[in-house]
C-alpha cells in the first residue's frame, strides 16, 4: 500500500497535527457552524501533502519549468501592475498615500502579491544558476532584479520585509563561505544601499515611509486611528494578546477567535469603530490566541522541524521559502485568507513533501 509512505513522510506530519489540533478544537467551540467551515477550509493541509507524498514524483526538469512559470508568471502581473500605477499616477497615489496599496490587476490583495513577488525575486535567482540555456538564465535574473524594483515601486511593506530578510540570509550564508565570500559581500552592499537609494530616487517609498511613521505615531500618542492600517494592526496585537493570556494553553478555539476579539475591542475599543475592528495580522499570535501555547508549538514545529533534514535543509527553495513566510507571518496571518493559505500549502507540498519523498526513494 501507498499510505504507508506518506506516514513515514515527516514534512507531512506538522501539517496533519495542525489539522487534527482544529478537530479537537471541536470539543470547546461554541461557533460549530464556523468550526466545520474550518474543517472544510483546511482539509489540504491532509490533501495537499498527501497527493505529493503518493503521486509519481516529477522529473528535475518539470519542477524547473514550473517554477520558471511560476516566478515569470508573478513577475509578469507585477509589470502590469506596477504599468497600471504608473499610467494613471494621481489615483494610484491616493492608495498608496492612504496605506490601502495598490492589488494586482488579477486582483490579488498587495500583502499577498508582495510575498509572492519576494518569493519570485529568490526563487528566479536559484533557477537562473540552473538554467539551460544562456538565454533563459538572463531572462531568471532579470526576473529578479524587476521584481525586486516593482516591490520598492509599489512599496509592498510585507514583500518587502519578506525581501530584505532573504537577503540578508544570504549574504551572511555566501559570506561564510570560501569560494562565494565576494557575492556575499556584494549582497550586503546592496542591503545597506538599496534602501538608502530607494528612499531618495522613488517618491512612492519615501512617502510610504514617512506616512507609516506617522501611522505608527498615532497609536502611541492615542488619537485617532480609525482610518491608519499600522495603528490598527498595533491595537489588534494588544486585543489578542489579552485574550492569549486568559487562554494559555489550547486557546480560545480557531472558530471563536474572531467573536473573541469583537467581545473585547468592546471592552477596550482603541476608538476604533466596529469596521475598523481588525483581527491578528500576525499568523504567530493567531495560532496562539485561537490554539494556545500548543498550537503555536505546532506552527513552529512546521516551519523549524523540516530544517532538521539535511536534504531540507541545504535546498535554496525550501529555506528561502520558509524564511518568506515565517517573515511575512510577523504582520499578517496568511493562513487566514484563502489566496496565501493555498500558496503556502500548495509550496509546502511541492517543496517539502515532495523533496522529502524524493529523497526517500533515492535511499532506499
């Protein structure tokens, strides 16, 4: 039987422990009809794994291409995107200037696109040192360098954490490393210097930075917020963290937690109106106020545990991948919308599962 192999499949497990601890999230729920939407929701952390760990794995070369459709796929929305700001600059400017950013023209929300162009921007870098042709491997770098820009451009504040993270990791790791100490080096010239050129030669990130200043000013100084996305992700932090501290353990269950935050907002509102009421934006506390102390161990276990395996552990794609998300997961819950959940799930599958199983086979 096939089962069997997925069992043995330990990237798989994390994401079938954090599944089961939503089914016994059951037992304390009082949203029962939100409670088996969830369990709806997130049956691919069961599916998704399972297909890659039972499927016929695919070749190098399919892999390849999928990832090149993947990162020139994302590159090429960005350039559309980033043309559609450009061609009518007074209204895409107002976005901006009100910290609402500009979606994809596919419609995807700018928190979501942002981590998948900083995905892009490492993932085409990897794939150009494998390319086949040299034409194809210009053609991945220079997916990395537009995507890079269209970040600053359209000033994605979570892609952009999300960039700079990657590279810093991978200038420290080229920078302890013999033969690649130089391309570290320049890797972290560029850290320091990008921002700087960034903030003085593209108007929408200096006015982005000045204006999330300004944001982060208001809630520390206890005005008005109602209409200031950083300041209200600020309150949103302090809410759940009250609730997680009156719910150490299992938590207040993952379907109750947005009745949760409503009930105390009503106790210590910030000033905000109830519109403007925001859940967690922070995937690391979410587990913790809708799961406890458990379900965040789980989380941490599902983006740290795999790095325990060699093969794992030495794959551009899976530690770049993990270092996007567990980045990006500081200011927003991803696995909360459908868009992010899928990508995630979807990249944990064929990176890690996939790889894993692969590997298996090859041991055998």
């Amino acid at each position: 039987m096939a089962i069997p192999v997925w069992l043995r499949n330990r990237s798989a497990w994390w994401l079938a422990l954090l599944y089961a601890l939503l089914l016994l999230s059951g037992f304390y729920t009082s949203a029962w009809t939100i409670w088996r939407h969830e369990l709806y929701r997130k049956l691919p952390f069961l599916a998704v794994p399972l297909a890659f760990a039972l499927a016929t794995p695919l070749s190098s070369r399919q892999r390849y291409w999928i990832g090149v459709f993947f990162t020139l796929g994302v590159t090429a929305v960005g350039i559309a995107t980033a043309g559609r700001y450009w061609l009518s600059p007074g209204a895409s400017s107002e976005e901006l200037r009100e910290a609402t950013n500009l979606q994809s023209v596919t419609g995807i929300f700018h928190i979501h696109f942002g981590v998948m162009l900083a995905m892009a921007c490492a993932f085409s870098a990897v794939l150009a040192q494998r390319a086949y042709t040299p034409s194809g491997r210009w053609l991945l770098w220079g997916g990395t360098i537009v995507s890079a820009f269209i970040l600053h451009a359209l000033v994605y504040r979570t892609g952009l954490l999300a960039f700079y993270a990657i590279l810093s990791f991978n200038a420290l790791r080229l920078l302890a490393t013999r033969r690649w100490w130089k391309i570290g080096l320049l890797l972290l010239v560029v850290l320091a210097t990008a921002p700087v050129v960034a903030y003085h030669s593209i108007p929408s990130v200096s006015r982005q930075v000045t204006e999330s200043r300004y944001d982060i000013a208001m809630f520390y100084e206890q005005r008005d917020i109602n209409d200031y996305s950083l300041a209200k992700r600020l309150a949103a932090w302090q809410t759940a963290s009250v609730i997680a501290r009156n719910n150490p353990w299992l938590g207040v269950g993952a379907a109750d937690a947005t009745d949760e935050m409503m009930a105390q907002y009503s106790w210590h509102s910030f000033g905000l109106t109830p519109l403007n009421r925001v859940m967690v934006h922070n995937q690391y506390l979410h587990f913790l106020l809708a799961s406890g102390l458990v379900g965040l161990g789980l989380w941490l276990l599902v983006l740290l545990a795999p790095l325990a395996q060699p093969a794992l552990r030495h794959n551009p794609y899976v530690y770049n991948f993990l270092l996007i998300q567990g980045v990006a997961m500081l200011v927003d819950s991803l696995l909360e919308v459908q868009t992010s959940f899928n990508l995630f799930v979807f990249c944990y599958g064929f990176l890690l599962v996939a790889t894993e199983r692969q590997r298996a086979d090859l041991t055998k």
